[in-house]
C-alpha cells in the first residue's frame, strides 16, 4: 500500500498545485519524460497549443536512439521489425487520432496528429496507416540501432525449447548468463552490450511514454506513443494507441494516461477510468489508485502473479492538481529495487516525483 512518505511527497506536490488552479501550466509524463516536460512547457510558454507542445516532446524520444521503447531504437517485434504504436487527443476540440503497428516512420505520435487532423477516422493500422503516412510525406527508414538489433538477435539466441535445446549453441555451455556463449556468438559486442541485451531478452519491456499539459487558459492535451512490448508477436497491439485505455483526455475535468503492460491497461480502460474517476470527484491519487486496484482486481489481488508485470497511470486535473502511480513500488534488476516515479514541470525545471503505489516489492 501507499507508504506515509509516498502519500504526504504525493500530496504536497498535489496541494501546491490545487493551490495555483490552472494558473499555470503544468506538463507531466513518465519517467522517461524529463526533456519532453521541459520542451512541451516551452511551447506552452510561447502561447502554443497545448497537443504541438505534447508531441514536440515525445518526440525527442521518439527519435532518441537510446530509448529502447519508443520510436527510433525500440526493441523489435519477434521477427526483428520496429511496430509502433501512438494516439492523441486534443482537448479544445475534443478531437482524438491513434495509429498501431506502424513500420519504419519515426514519428507515430505525428501521424496519429495528422489522422486526427485529416480525415474524419480516428484509427489506421498496419501497412494501410503507412501508405497513409507515406502519402502526407512521412519519410520511411529503417528504425533497428546497431544496439536494438543486437538485443534482438540475443533475444533469439536465448529461446530454448522444451529440452533446455537452442538452435544458437551446442547445448553444451550453461547458459543463464551473458557468458563465454553469448561473447563468442557476438565477438564484436562489449560485455557491457551484451549484459543489456541479456536483461532485455529476460525482461521484455513495455515502456513507452506519456505526455499531459495544461496550459494558463484551462486547455489540456495528452499523447502516448511506444514500440510496444518488445518481442511482440508481429501484430500486437497494447494499449498505446487505444483512447481510454493509453490517453483520455476530457478538458472539463483532466487527462490521464499509462505505461507498462498494455494488456492489463486495456482490461480496465485505464485512462478513461481516471478521467471518470476525477468526474466523480475523486482526487488525482485515489482515482489512480482505483485504477489500480480493478488491475489487480483482475487477478484476484494475487500478487504471486501480479508480481510478474507492472502498470503505471498518470493523472492531471483541470485545476493543476496530478498524480503518478505504479502497481508496485519499484522495479528490481540485479537485486537492486529502484522506484517509480514520474516527470512533471511547471515551469522551472521538469524533476522526478515518486509515484505512489499500491504494493510494494521486498
Ligand atoms: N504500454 C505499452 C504496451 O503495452 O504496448
């Protein structure tokens, strides 16, 4: 459950905020959100719409290389393919757009933009969203980083059957580590690549990014955009692109979105719940953490199988007042357990914040 620290760190920051109403903007995503916060409140600054501020700061992840879940350098389908995933929603013209299992475009958070913008659909898919991408003059490239493909071919190396057997190695090494099996199969790879690519084929991620502001004059805007859950079977599609589960956003009472598992998020269509929730007059925090108990909900609050994903939702009211919140409170890799938090700027510059949570890992 929420710690008393968690709880007042949430709350403080929730207060401070209620107090100014919108009379400031406010942008907040995931954790992977510190420059899009910053870029997006730059915008806002400048008097720009409240959706252009959002989109110009994911896409900074959007084409960051280093950011292996979303955009340029996410980790591929199981064939190798980078499918992205996104969708938007414009608050003062209550318009929405979204696009799933896009190839080889950059920028899905744009191309959901310009569905919205130009046509009267709200979702495209597939190789038909890319025609349609191509066709308003989005350039196709090839999405695979030298360092994505390696994680995928040692994704593939790690799979065995049911006989412990891999077509990559004579059977004769123990594999379970990035050892000397790994090394010879890779010889150009650094031990340092390699431990990467090893935690990654072990832990498939599902980290994409969510981006929500609020600007001076009450308008809100939110995107979410991804590369999905990575080894997907080709065709998969998480919760990113599906408004009311990846984005919701209603001007009159907030915006919330979510990062992690998509499969569970779609289950309890998690953004619309949070935004209801807030209609409903539930603070930020406790309409997430609702949000969160119909996730865990789902399995009978067992958490020896909770434990095996995460799910994280954001929040922000129409007065400035948000919230970040996970199903556990952190992620443990190599025995260390980091926290969860969230990024959030309003006006200065963008920080990380705890999320608060609902279970927490020992
Ligand atoms: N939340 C991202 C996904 O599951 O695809």
């Amino acid at each position: 459950m929420v710690n008393r620290r968690q709880w007042l760190a949430g709350s403080a920051g929730a207060a401070l905020a209620a107090q100014s109403g919108a009379a400031r903007s406010i942008v907040i995503a995931s954790s992977n959100g510190l420059r899009p916060c910053a870029k997006a409140m730059e915008i806002l600054r400048s008097g720009g719409d409240t959706l252009d501020a959002v989109i110009a700061g994911v896409n900074i992840q959007e084409e960051d290389p280093d950011d292996d879940s979303v955009g340029y350098g996410g980790l591929p389908n199981e064939e190798g393919v980078v499918e992205l995933d996104a969708c938007v929603m414009h608050g003062p013209t209550r318009r929405a757009g979204s696009v799933a299992s896009l190839r080889n475009i950059k920028y899905p958070s744009k191309v959901a933009k310009t569905i919205m913008e130009q046509t009267d659909h709200v979702m495209m898919a597939g190789d038909n969203a890319l025609r349609f991408a191509k066709a308003f003059g989005y350039k196709e490239e090839n999405l695979l980083t030298e360092k994505s493909r390696l994680a995928w071919l040692v994704w593939k190396a790690s799979l065995r059957d049911a006989r412990g057997h891999s077509n990559w190695s004579d059977g004769l090494d123990a594999p379970g580590k990035p050892t000397a099996w790994l090394q010879r199969l890779f010889p150009e790879a650094s031990p340092e690549l390699l431990a990467y690519a090893w935690d990654r084929a072990m832990h498939p991620v599902t980290g994409t990014i969510n981006c929500l502001a609020l600007n001076v004059k009450g308008e809100m805007s939110g995107v979410t955009t991804t590369s999905g859950l990575s080894w997907k079977i080709p065709g998969r599609v998480g919760d990113s692109p599906i408004i009311g589960a990846g984005l919701y956003v209603d001007q009159d009472v907030g915006a919330a979105g979510s990062t992690g598992r998509g499969e569970e998020n779609i289950r309890v269509a998690g953004a619309h719940t949070i935004v209801e929730n807030m209609r409903h007059g539930m603070a930020p925090k406790d309409a997430v953490l609702d949000c969160l108990k119909r996730v865990s909900r789902n399995y009978n609050r067992d958490k020896s199988r909770l434990t095996k994903f995460d799910i994280n939702f954001y929040a922000l009211r129409k007065d400035g007042v948000y919230a970040g919140g996970s199903l556990w409170n952190g992620q443990t890799r190599q025995g260390k357990l980091s926290p969860r938090r969230f990024a959030v700027n309003d006006g200065g510059q963008s920080r990380l914040e705890d999320c608060i949570y609902l279970y927490e890992r020992r």
